[in-house]
C-alpha cells in the first residue's frame, strides 16, 4: 500500500462538466478566513485524509497518532477500484489460478455475490459511500451488513425538509429507502452502470425500460399535462427535482416521489411544479437576479425574506390548485408523514398519538419511522415510553437505535437497565452500542455477571468506532462524556484534553472539561465542610485546597471558550443557536449585559425555537425581571400553546409584574 501524510485540498476546484477550474468559496461565512479556521484551506474541514479519503480511495487506512499529530494514511489506489465495490480479490485469483475441479462452496468464487436475489447486498455496498453516515467499524468489506459498520443519518431538520425531500448533502441512500422502488427490490444497476457510473438509458426511457405499461400511461400529456419533449414531460423533473451542492453538482432526489404542492401550502416544503414555474412569482427582477436557482429561493425565504416568502407562497398555491384539477382530490391527503413530524417539532403536544402511530406504521419507510422514534424523545411521558419499548423488538435496526435514545432520560437506573439490557446482544452493531452508550451511567453494582460482559463488549465496540475519527475533537468529547457517565472522572479529563489538543480551535471540550472541574471543586468544598463538622481540620484543609486547585484550572478554560464563541458569533453572525450558547456562557460568568444582548438575538434570529426562547424567558425570570419576562412568556405560549407548563408560567410571571407594577 501507499502511505501519504496529510494532504489539505485546496479551494480551487475542477468543474467535470463544463471542463474549466473554478473557486469553491467556504459555506455560509466570510471568505477571509483566519489560517487557524476550521474552514480555511488549511483547515480540518479541507482535509483529505479526514474528509474526502475514505470514499475517494480503496482500502483506506486513516492511521492518525494523536500523540505526535500526524497522518500515516495507507491505501491501494487513490481512486474507487475493483475492490472498493468487489472486496479484496485474492481468493479470487488464486481460486482461478487453481483450476481444482473442486469448489468450496462456504468461499464461492472469492467475491460477495453483488448480483444476489436480495438487493440490499448490493445497495449496501454502494451506499457504504453513498450515504451521510456515521462510522462504527473499521472493517467493512462488500456484502458486509451496512448497519453492522455505519449508522445513517435519519430525517433531520437540517439535512431533510419535513417531508423527507433532500436539503443538505445526503448523498441518496436516505432518500431512496423512502421510495417504493427500494422497497419493490429496485437496486442501483437497475438505472445505473456500475462501472461507468452513467444511466443505462437516455431520457425517460430510464423510467419506462421498466414501466412498460399501455401506451400513454405515463409517458404522455395525459398524465403529466405537458407537450411532449419539454422539461414537464420528464419523468426525472418531476420526480427527481435537483439541488445543486459545491456550485456546479446538480444532485437529483432518489426518493422518487409525485410532487405535492399541497404540502408547500400547508408546510413550505418544496415541490417540482414550483420549481418549474417561478416565472409565475410576483418579484422584481432585481431580485431575481441574486436568486438563480429555486433553492436560492428556498433558503431566502427560510432565512426570514417575506418577499421571497410571499412570492413562493403564490406559486404553491397556484401548483396546488393545477393539481387538484388535474388529479383529484385525492392527492390532497392529511395522511402523509411530513404533518406529523411537522407538528412534533412544533411542540404540538395534542400531536404523540399521531407520532406513535406514525412509528410502529410498518407500511412507512424505516427512515421514516425511526426519525418519529426519535421525536418521540421530547415527550418524556409514560405513553411515549410504552411505544419506545415496543419499537425496540422492531425488525429495523435503525428504529430500535432511535428508540433506545429515548430511554437516556430514564431517572431510575434499574428500569433502565432491565428495558435495554437485552439489547447488548442484538446481532446489529449499530444498535448494541447504542444500548452500551444509554446504558454506560448504569452503577455496576446493578448488572449480573452476563450484562456486565455485554455491556463491556458493546462498549468497547463503541469506543473503536469513535477511535476511527480520532482525528477529530468530537470523537474524543464524545469519549470523555462517556467516561463521565462511568464515573471515570481521570479517564474524561484526559478525553477533554485530547479534545482540545486535536482541534484547539473548536468549542465545546474547553465546556465539558470547566463543568466537570467545577462539579470536583463543589465535591471538594463539601468534603471540606464534612470534615469541619467532624472536626478533621488537616483533612477541611486539604479539601478546600482542592476545591481551589480545580477552580484554579476551570477560570482559564472558561474564559478561552467565552473567546473561541465570540469569534464564532462573527464568523456565523446569522447562526441563532452560536448566539444562544454565548449568551448561556456569559450568563454563567455574570456578564448580564452582554447576556442578555446574545440571547435575545439568538431568539429574534429563531423566535419560533423553544429551546431559545425559553431560554431568554428564563433569563430574566431568574434575574426576577418580570416585565422583561412576560413577553417571553407570551411569545413561548405562541411556540407550544398545548404546555400546561408554560401556560402555568406565564400566568405566574403576569401576576409577578403586575405585583411589580403596582408597587
């Protein structure tokens, strides 16, 4: 194999389509980029061995020592070759060079069966690339199980419209086990050519190689209401609409779904027929111009633009209206899973019974229900806890990995324990460790002899497959929060370290590793008041010295994060939730001024977040600044009208400033 130290990759990039070099600015920040930034060329997030290596390569070994900070990356070729797809072929070649008469059945020809009745062993083996996922093993081979190696991301409100369209980079597998061609065992060679990567076929014929109905079915103005030839009579417009990532690479949506205006109406999700038809948009071609494509539009209007906003709204509703003549009403439909998810993430608490449901529905998309799995989170109830322990005996592992988080607050250690216990020795990886994860804060005292050995096997399980990104500082504070759990308080300092030493720029270790300090420096202080009661004056000494020593080491940690979130809030100054943490960071220090400054632009950039909104109600319900409070108040009540909670609190808080008032 070859070896390689590190490789940073530079921002000038290569347009294959149109053959000319081109400047790929960073995403989302000011091109002027400190050279310590993340983002900056020679940053981590340009990095090859780190982010484009793995799938870009064959037989990658990442080979990072965190002790000296350096690559020593090995690969056979530095492009996918035969044995990215087809796994190591020695066997083979020696099986061919043997030319026995005999065949050992248990080895075959030495290569996984890609072309398998089964068609999940080949889509497995393309989306061990073509997906965002997560690492959990180093050694996947070809027909390896994918959730054996990988956890794949679900629907999340980042990556994913509400619906289950794509939005960020996905890289197809998330989508296509939402259509029905995965589910009716459609496999990618079906469309695509495995080793040229191009579609078997020109135009619709793509479509109709396979849909070989009558005549006109499908290919014809009676069913798409288009001249024939035009981009509305494509199959793939319609029901692959594209995105555009890194400037220049058009990605279309593989869930292959019929387009639903109605859902832009109710949802503001995108939809093909709006796309199509923005020409029908009440905008002034000014604004056009800084719009070129339709998901320009769509993060404007998702950034707050009420023009665009109000422009997009007329489209849909002209989109809906089209397709309710052409098509019925039918296709109007509440029953799709996007208003359920929709209402969960708007704190709708009458909206549970229609999550449940939506979660143990088998006729849904995994991917579907597991993301209503982990929505059911938020709940916290009893009812919610049922549905989650009878999601975790679900046939799909990523529906019993997303119910098993939903346990993590669990107060009472022994129903914990006795809920997820039995999953420690589930045969997919992806989902042990996660019991292993939820479970690592259960006291030793409370495992037999059995859980303990499954629970140490899946942990360390869960520790090789962080240790695969050991590059990076979320896998190390990861670690040290796990540590943590364990009350393996020596362990997680060093995890915190490491943290900060891998990526020194980065926020979130310096936190972790101040809050645990501060948590030993309170357990000092009370040691030293235990032992002034008992009358230990040598040992109170000693204690409050510790107390000290830990205070000591948190202040510098502190205030070096309070920096890195300032610079953060300038380099992202639209982010919400980068706000939201510094003005969190300065309240704890006291900064009340300064505090309140953040937060509330955090919830004015997010006035419809709870969490952030409550958090600036919050602040100044503490400071018992109760006319500042009450609007706050008000404005949560708007977010999540059905908590009784916050109903209760906000008439508490009206009373308070009216007392304030009238004294």
């Amino acid at each position: 194999p070859h070896e390689v130290a590190r490789l940073q990759v530079s921002r000038i990039a290569w347009d294959a389509l149109h053959k000319r070099w081109f400047y790929l600015p960073p995403p989302d920040v000011d091109e002027k980029l400190a050279p310590n930034d993340d983002l900056h060329w020679t940053g981590v997030a340009q990095r090859w061995n780190n982010m484009c290596a793995d799938c870009h390569s064959t037989n990658l070994k990442k080979n990072y020592d965190v002790a000296t900070k350096t690559y020593h990356t090995t690969y056979s070729e530095i492009d996918v070759s035969c044995e990215a797809c087809h796994g190591p072929g020695s066997t083979h070649v020696e099986l061919a060079r043997a030319k026995s008469l005999f065949w050992d059945r248990k080895v075959g020809y030495g290569l996984p069966h890609l072309k398998s009745p089964d068609s999940h062993v080949e889509i497995e083996t393309c989306v061990q690339c073509h997906s965002r996922r997560r690492l959990l093993h180093p050694e996947f081979q070809p027909g390896d199980d994918f959730y054996n190696n990988f956890a794949n991301e679900l629907l999340g409100q980042a990556t994913y419209y509400v619906d289950g369209q794509i939005q960020d980079e996905v890289y197809v597998h998330g989508s296509f086990i939402q259509s029905k061609m995965y589910h009716r065992g459609i496999r990618c060679t079906d469309c695509h050519d495995p080793h040229t990567a191009r579609l078997k076929h020109n135009g619709n014929q793509v479509c109709t190689s396979c849909h070989q109905h009558p005549a006109g079915k499908y290919d014809g103005p009676a069913h798409h209401h288009h001249k024939p030839e035009s981009t509305g009579a494509s199959c793939v417009e319609c029901h692959m609409p594209e995105t555009t990532y890194m400037e220049v690479d058009a990605r279309r949506d593989h869930s292959l779904r019929v387009p639903r205006p109605d859902l832009s109406v109710d949802l503001g999700t995108p939809n093909a027929c709006t796309r199509c038809h923005l020409e029908k948009a009440d905008l002034p071609e000014s604004r056009r111009a800084e719009l070129p494509l339709y998901q320009d539009w769509l993060r404007a209007a998702r950034d707050g633009d009420q023009q665009v906003q109000a422009a997009l709204d007329h489209v849909n509703r002209w989109a809906a209206e089209k397709s309710k003549e052409w098509y019925g009403e039918k296709r109007d439909a509440k029953d799709h899973f996007a208003y359920a998810l929709s209402a969960a993430r708007e704190g709708d608490r009458e909206s549970l019974p229609t999550l449940m449901r939506l979660a143990t529905d088998r006729r849904q998309p995994g991917i579907v229900r597991a993301t209503a799995a982990s929505e059911l989170g938020q709940f916290a109830n009893e009812a919610a806890f049922v549905t989650s322990k009878e999601l975790l005996e679900d046939d799909d592992p990523t529906v019993r990995a997303a119910a098993i988080a939903n346990f993590q607050a669990l107060p009472d250690d022994r129903r914990l324990l006795k809920t997820l216990a039995p999953l420690l020795d589930d045969p997919v990886r992806l989902v042990r460790t996660e019991a292993a994860r939820v479970l690592a804060r259960v006291p030793r005292a409370l495992t037999n002899g059995a859980q303990r050995k499954a629970l140490d096997r899946a942990l360390e399980e869960f520790e090789a497959g962080l240790m695969m990104n050991n590059d990076r500082a979320t896998a190390h504070m990861t670690l040290g929060i796990l540590y943590e759990d364990q009350g393996r308080t020596d362990d997680a300092i060093a995890a915190y370290k490491t943290a900060i030493a891998v990526e020194p720029q980065v926020t979130g270790p310096r936190t972790n590793l101040a809050a645990l300090y501060e948590r030993l420096a309170s357990a000092a202080d009370e040691q030293a008041r235990n032992a002034a009661r008992q009358g230990d004056e040598q040992a109170g000494i000693a204690a409050a010295e510790q107390g000290y020593r830990y205070r000591q080491l948190a202040e510098p940690l502190a205030e070096q994060e309070l920096e890195n979130l300032k610079r953060d809030t300038l380099l992202a100054p639209d982010n919400a939730f980068i706000h939201f943490r510094y003005g969190l960071s300065l309240y704890r220090h006291g900064r009340f001024e300064q505090a309140e400054a953040e937060l509330t632009k955090a919830a004015n950039l997010e006035p419809n977040d709870e969490q952030i909104v409550y958090g600036v109600m919050r602040f100044h319900y503490d400071r018992q600044n109760w006319s500042a409070a009450r609007p706050w108040a008000e404005q949560l009540l708007e977010v999540r009208p059905q908590e009784p909670a916050y109903r209760q609190l906000y008439e508490e808080i009206k009373a308070r400033a009216g007392e304030a008032a009238d004294n």
